[in-house]
C-alpha cells in the first residue's frame, strides 16, 4: 500500500548535538500509516476513527550523560519515516503514590523528551486550534502516556491534541551548580517550540495555541506565563487545579538545594549528580520527602518552578502584583474537595488540629477563620479543607482576583459534581473532573474512581466549554467572564449553572 505522506521537512542540527536514542523507532512496524514531515525527519501514525496519533515523537535529545541537567537540545535529524505508534518513554520511574485516580504509566527508557500528537487532520494544514496538555504528578511524577489524556473527544471537535512529556523532580527543579535552572521549563518551551514550528504539517494552527495542564500541569501553565522566552509561543491557558503557588521565590529554590545535600549527602552540582542511575536519584528524592523526628519540614512542591532571575524573573507572589503574568485569556478552577477525603477518617481531634495546621504553615489562629468559613465540618474536615485550600484553591483564587483587577481576560470554575464510587467517599476531588474535560468517560480506570455511571450529559458541558475556550479563547455566552464587581463562577454539577460570587464566605480567609 501507498505511503500517504504530508507536510514540508525543513532539517536542522543543533549545535553540539549528540547521536540520537529516539522515543519512537524508524524500525517501521505499521507501514501503511500516515506519514508527516517535521523538521527534523518524517514520522509515521496510526490512523483511528477521530484521526491520526503519532505517539513518542522527539521534541529533543535524550538527557542522558553530558546532557543529564543540560537545557534541551535539538534531534539529530532522521531521513527514514520513524514509527510512531507506541508511547515513548517517561520521566516517572515510579507514581506519586501507590494508588493513583489517574492511570500513569511508567516506560523506560532515556528519550523522556517526546510528545503526543492526536489530530483529525494529519497534513492537511487545515488551520485548526492546538491544545498543549502538561501533565500533573507533583512536579515529580505522572505521565503523557495516560489514557485520560488520549485526544479522540477533541479530535472529534475539531482540535489538535499535543500531550508532552518533561524532567521531572531532581533533573527537572534542583537547584544545581553547573546547570540551568529551571530545566523542566526549558523543556515546556522546547516542546511549545516544536509545536511552533511543525504543528501546521498535522493541521494545527501556531496562532491558535493553548497551554493547559492540571494539578503541577496547571502551576505550568501559570509558569510559562510568567517566562519571557515563552511569549508568543501559546495565546490563551488552562490550569485546572493548578499549583499556583508556584513559581517559587529564589530563595526557596536554594533552600531546598541545601536541604537536597543535607538529606542525601550529596553536593547539589551537576558533577556529583550527572551520573548516578535512575534509581539512585530515585533514593535521594525519596529522602527529600522523609518525615522523621528532628527532620526540617520539607515544603509541599519543594521541587517546582523558582524565580530563578533568568527563565522565570518572578515568583508567583510579584507575578500576582500590577499583571505581571502574560496578559493572556485564562480559564481556570478547581474541585470543590480536592484532597478532603484523604483526611476524613484520620484520628484528627480539636486538640490536634493545631498542630496538623502547622505542618501545612497555618497558625493556629486560622483555625477559627476556617471554622467560620466551613461551618458544620469536623477537625478531619477542616484539615482535609485547610490542606485543598493552602495548596489549591486560595492561590487559584487569587489569581482569579488579581486578574480581574486588571481587566485581563478570566474565566474561573467550581467543580463540585462527587463520585460515586464507594472508596471516594462522594467527593469532588483532585482530579475527577479531568474525565470530564476530556469527554472520557468510558476510559481505563474512569468507572473505578467515578463510579459506574457518570453524567454524560455534564461531561458533555464541560468538554464544550473546552472546546469552545481553545478555538475562540471564550467558554461560549453562558460562562460570563470573572469580574470583582460580580465573581460569576461556573459551577459544574450536573446541573450546571453560573454563581455570582460562591467564595463570598472564604474570601476573607483565601486573600488574608
């Protein structure tokens, strides 16, 4: 059968660039895909019924031996057509915890600096609108190679679908002599590069680009808006549940670097680091987050963005003052429960509760504030509250706030809709809405955390709102924009509905 092959191949070598271990093999093993040309060599898909997927695609070389902390570096280009059918490999070696909501695979292998492309037009330079999904994991764990974020329902809906893979955890964050800071971000921009200059050739339009992300995804986003060198690349953001507070100050980013050699006895220089083996950076990150007595308090997301006084100048605290953040459209929110049902059957009493609020940083005098805020709620509520609020939903607020006070384009959501499977306990939490989002429903692991019938019709609503903010920079006439005169919020429950000012009774508390 025929080759169909499209696009415009434009080589290019990097300078100092090494021989390549690519994500995905020219060894081709379905020879009848669709074929595109990119920069740096041709790749072959696999058609499906929405399109085409190209999985595993190099956006850079592997970051292995000299280039372990380097900033990416460009491919070595190829001439063959390259298979690209598989997942290539991910920065994960092992998931954030034992369990997790999201199925996150771990591949092995060095080429952790691939993407994903799902298009319903491969080659046809159609002009459609780009969504660029960051996976979330903590900074330190996840996966683009879930089947949550398969592209099929944007596809379906006219949308190019971009899933990257990063440096995660120590390669990506630690503060390390000899090295760039902030090497996750580079690659975030590497990979919003690439999507530049190549995405027309699988029918994307690089005007029409939205970066979006969830949990440490969604801090991404709120990262590269505050990254010069990332200006242009994306025209309008998606953080849902993101980590905003994030970009850390310079400060904390040496802090946790002095904290890395005091756990693991280590300098904290590209030359001590450069060639331990995976598992061993795997140790010293399991160390880091060791919790002992005498132990200095590791930070939540010690390891994440920084002002680094180059990559990001700011930190999200300075961003948040007179817009400094790129002045682009942003739809953003969070769960209603977040981490809640983590701490509802633990042995938290009113006399512990002071002590359980110090380690996330709250005096004990925001107890009360919390108290009036969340009436009705037990001290394993309110801690479970206190934890989804600090991390999640006061900074996303706030962001929310400030940029409404600047008249910058915002769009801020509630997802409240709670599972219905027993072990998640009717909870809203940290990650059921992405199903949603996706339009998904019926995907790995979906049933097991929502239950076994999730509302189609709201996953219906909300991946519209999605689909219409990525190809429009709007959610559509019946999601008003977030203003401080009004604070209309979307509320998704399976009726959904927009709310004028839902978070009056937090407010206090969220902007103290």
């Amino acid at each position: 059968m025929a080759v169909q092959r499209f696009g415009r191949r434009n080589l290019f070598v990097g300078a100092g660039v090494l021989a390549l271990a690519g994500a995905c093999s020219t060894e081709s093993n379905s020879a009848s895909g669709p074929v595109v040309d990119t920069a740096s060599g041709p790749v072959r898909g696999e058609q499906r019924e929405t399109g085409v997927a190209f999985l595993g695609i190099p956006y850079a070389q592997p970051p292995v031996g000299e280039l372990r902390f380097a900033a990416p570096v460009a491919v070595t280009p190829w001439a063959e057509p390259r298979d690209c059918t598989t997942y290539g490999p991910t920065a994960q070696r092992k998931s954030l915890t034992e369990v997790t909501a999201i199925p996150e695979p771990s591949i092995a292998g060095d080429g952790v600096l691939n993407l994903n492309v799902f298009t319903p037009k491969a080659g046809a330079d159609a002009g459609l609108p780009v969504l660029v999904w960051i996976h979330g994991g903590g900074f330190v764990a996840g996966s683009a190679a879930s089947p949550w974020y398969d592209g099929a329902a944007f596809n379906r809906d006219g949308v190019v679908v971009v899933s990257i893979g990063y440096r995660l955890g120590i390669e990506g964050f630690l503060h390390v002599d000899g090295a760039p800071d902030n090497r996750a971000v580079l690659d975030w921009i590497a990979a919003l590069t690439w999507v530049r200059d190549n995405i027309a050739a699988f029918g994307g339009d690089p005007g029409r680009v939205t970066v979006a992300g969830q949990s440490a995804g969604g801090g991404a986003v709120w990262a590269l808006m505050a990254a010069p060198s990332a200006r242009g690349l994306f025209h309008a953001g998606i953080s849902a549940s993101g980590a905003l507070s994030q970009p850390n100050s310079r400060d904390a980013g040496l802090a946790v670097a002095r904290l890395f050699t005091a756990r693991t006895g280590l300098p904290a220089t590209a030359a001590a680091l450069r060639d331990l083996t995976d598992d061993q950076i795997q140790s010293c990150e399991d160390k880091m987050r060791e919790i002992g007595p005498g132990s200095e308090t590791v930070p939540a997301l010690a390891l994440a963005p920084f002002a680094d006084g180059a990559t990001i100048p700011l930190d999200s605290t300075e961003l948040l003052k007179n817009g400094a953040a790129t002045n682009v459209p942003l739809l953003l929110g969070f769960t209603r429960d977040e981490f809640n049902a983590m701490t509802r059957d633990q042995p938290v009493t009113d006399a512990t509760l002071p002590s359980a609020f110090a380690v996330l940083g709250l005096p004990p005098a925001s107890i009360e504030a919390f108290r009036a805020a969340y009436p009705g709620d037990s001290a394993a509520e309110l801690l479970g509250q206190a934890q989804s609020d600090t991390l999640l939903r006061a900074p996303t607020y706030r962001v929310a706030e400030d940029r409404a006070a600047h008249n910058q384009a915002t769009w801020l959501y509630e997802f409240t809709w709670a599972s219905t499977a027993p072990d998640y306990k009717s909870s809203s939490f940290h990650c059921l809405d992405l199903p949603f989002a996706f339009d998904c429903l019926r995907a790995q692991g979906v049933t097991a955390v929502a239950g076994d019938n999730p509302p189609q019709a709201l996953a219906d609503a909300v991946h519209r709102a999605w689909v219409s903010f990525i190809t429009t920079a709007d959610p559509g006439p019946g999601w008003p924009r977030y203003t401080r005169d009004r604070r209309e919020t979307m509320i998704w429950a399976e009726n959904p509905r927009v709310q004028a000012d839902p978070f009056a009774a937090q407010r206090g508390l969220w902007l103290a």
